[in-house]
C-alpha cells in the first residue's frame, strides 16, 4: 500500500486496541471479591464477551431495533451472573459493574503507536461499541482519537457493510481512503469486501493461552504487522 | 454551577472556538491575491458567511433534506463569488477553496484553555459545522476533542432542539449533566431550553470592529467568563 492514498486509520477496538480479557477479569474480581465470591474471573469474562455477538446478531438480523452495546452488555451481564451462580444485584450495582468495559486497557503499544500514527493520518475507533463507552475508554487508556465513529454513528453492527460505509461517511472519504486495522480477519474481509484498506495487528493473547483464532493473516491485507509501533513505520510515521 | 456535577463541555465552534472572519479574509487573499484580484477580503468573508443561516434554514424549515455544511459553504460560495464580481473557477478550485473553513484558527485562549477543561470533562463540539470540518479544525488548531458531535451526529442545525438532544444522546447523560459554551446568546438560550447548562464566552471580534451583537450576557447563564482560560478556572480545572 502506498501510505499517501490513505487518509485515515479506522480501528476496530476490543481486542485490537485494548486488551478485554484482562480488563474484564479485574474488573470482576475487584467488584465481586469484596463480597466474598471467588471465580475464575478469567473464564468469567470470557463467558460475558461469548454472548455479545449473539446479542448483536439480534440486532444485524431486524429482531430488535438498533440499541448501544452498553444496553446490550448489561442484558449480557444478567445472562453470566445466572450462569456463574452469582447473587442478584440492585440497579445501581449492575450499572456500576456495566461500566467495566468503559475501563479497559489499552494493549501496551497501543497509545504510542496512536500517538505516532496521528502525525499523519485522521484516526477513529470503528468500534461496535457505543460512543460514550469508546469516549471513556479513550480517556482511560490516553487514545488520541480525532474523532468516534462506529456501529452506533452507523446505526448498524459490524460486520454490516453499513457500519463501515456509514462511518466513513463522516469522514467524506471515498473508501480506498480509509484503512480498517483489526486483529481480526473476518473484520477485515467485511471492510474489504466494501473498498477499504486493510491492516491486520495480530493479538495471539486477546483470548487467552489457548487461543487458536486469529494467529495469523487470512487474506490479501494491505498491511501486517505485529504491533501498533511497527505499524506506524510500516505507514511511514 | 456546582462544577462536579456536570460531565461533559459542549462547544460551539464558529466564533467561539474559532475566528473564522479573518481566517476566512486571509484564505481569500491567498487564494486571490495571486491571480491579481484585489478586495476588501475581510468584507467577503463577512459576506461568505452572512449566507450560512439562510442556508441552514431550508434544512431546519424542511425545504431541502440535511446537508453537510460544507456543501452550503460551498453553494454560498458561488453566490459569493457573484456578488463581488469574481471570474468563474474550476470544481478543483472551488473545492479548494472551500476548504478554507477547515483551517480556522482557534482565538489564542481556546487550545490552552480546552486542553485544562479536558482534565475534568469530556468535551465535544456542538457545532453546525459537519464532522470532517471539525475534524480538521482541530487537528490545525490542536483541539483537544474526545469526540465530535453537533449538526452532522444530530441530523439538525442548531439552533433546533434536536442538534442538542440528538448530540447529548451520544454522551449518555442527562441534559443538566451537560454545559453549552458559545458566544453567542441566541445559541444559549436555545441549549437552555432543552435543559442544558449555559457559559457564555463573548468573542467581542468576532464580527469585527464594529460589532454590536453578543458583547455581553443576555440571559441567565450559568457561567459567563472572559476566554477559555477564565471558563477554566471557574469549572474548577
């Protein structure tokens, strides 16, 4: 890819840029071990994660309208805590406890490598998170975003070709523009499939040990690279 | 104002953030000077934007669909152009010309002034002005943006409830949770209407010398201050 044609960076955010896995972890662990329960809050997390593209789905499929993952993690937290046999909550603590994801943490090359890259180019998550949640998460992690695009500035989830197309939209930017970067390869194909660049940052732990997804490229990426800092040389920043 | 108790800084942008009148008089000389035409460039930048509220209008009235700013810009270009006698130009060039509005220079307070207020709030425009323009803004100005809402995000041109409703909705919060800063009362009256919180900042050049509009407080803001430096201090930053 000639970095010149390119004018901004879309990213794709959990997993990618900030590391959920843990986050979530220590998050359950901070909230839950006070009161006097003990998990694997690591499998914990990975059960609250495993029901978000289903609830998603919901959505990309016409069953329900429209709703900001917020609303649709909070459902999602209702659905783990049953599973893990954990005692009900008031409104105000699954609020508290909701906001989890509002405090993830970035991967550790992710800020300087954004930091580096926005020299350069327009950056802005394209995120199926809420605008509000990627705003916190911004703050939280020191992500120097230009602006938040994604799933709810859409109004569709990724996958859906709207959810890229609606996003850079925005930007006022023809699609071979914009590059997607994503630690996922299904994320990619999808903006692929509708015009975009692609840049393809491996996460090999977003899962955890066991991982077996998402080791390696699986298409014709622009890009590879295996962090944010080798990602901004490999685009000239 | 009890400063904890509101979250996020909603900023109009054109003549608060802002000085679009000689940024605009110095892009036209630029853009003229060189092909041998002399004006009075701080009158047709007056002139420019004196076509920016007709324009918007027949999007509030509901005679045309939304439009990005940026094309009534344009369109109130051409008309410019007219009225002060001035040679045809290509597409190119009124593209490029167009362009001018998104290299306008922040009053000499609003960077420093934003950059302490972003410690403790989350601050968005809330401008007329489309995303990509904004975007651009402050990335020549260095605004500290988390995100960028207004008009484009809302779908509505402010002064209309729904640019303000439509843009809080992002932030998830409730609209005393978050402030309105402009200088202009028009702007403040109709934020405060929808329940926002008010700060007046008068921008006494905006217009030029001879302004009579907007010098001082109209109404019952929450909070007037001299600059953004001022604003600042007075949210506790």
């Amino acid at each position: 890819v000639s970095p010149p044609e390119v004018e901004a960076l879309l990213f794709d955010v959990f997993g990618t840029v900030v590391d959920w896995r843990t986050s979530i972890a220590r998050e359950l662990e901070a909230f839950w071990a006070p009161r006097g329960i003990e998990r694997d809050w690591d499998a914990m997390a990975r059960a609250w994660r495993s029901r978000y593209q289903p609830a998603m789905e919901a959505v990309r499929t016409g069953r329900r309208p429209f709703a900001k993952l917020d609303l649709l993690h909070r459902e999602n937290l209702l659905g783990m805590l049953e599973e893990f046999g954990l005692p009900g909550l008031a409104e105000a603590e699954l609020d508290e406890l909701n906001r989890a994801w509002h405090r993830l943490d970035p991967w550790p090359d992710s800020a300087p490598g954004l930091t580096r890259l926005r020299r350069r180019y327009i950056l802005a998550p394209c995120s199926n998170g809420n605008v509000r949640l990627m705003v916190d998460v911004a703050r939280h992690g020191g992500l120097p975003w230009d602006t938040v695009l994604g799933a709810e500035a859409a109004g569709a989830y990724k996958p859906q070709p709207q959810a890229y197309l609606g996003s850079i939209a925005f930007l006022d930017l023809p699609a071979g523009a914009c590059m997607m970067v994503a630690a996922h390869n299904g994320d990619l194909a999808a903006a692929r499939a509708v015009g975009l660049r692609t840049a393809f940052v491996p996460r090999p732990h977003e899962h955890g040990p066991g991982q077996t997804k998402d080791l390696a490229p699986e298409g014709p990426w622009d890009v590879v690279a295996p962090d944010f800092e080798a990602l901004a040389t490999a685009l000239g920043c």
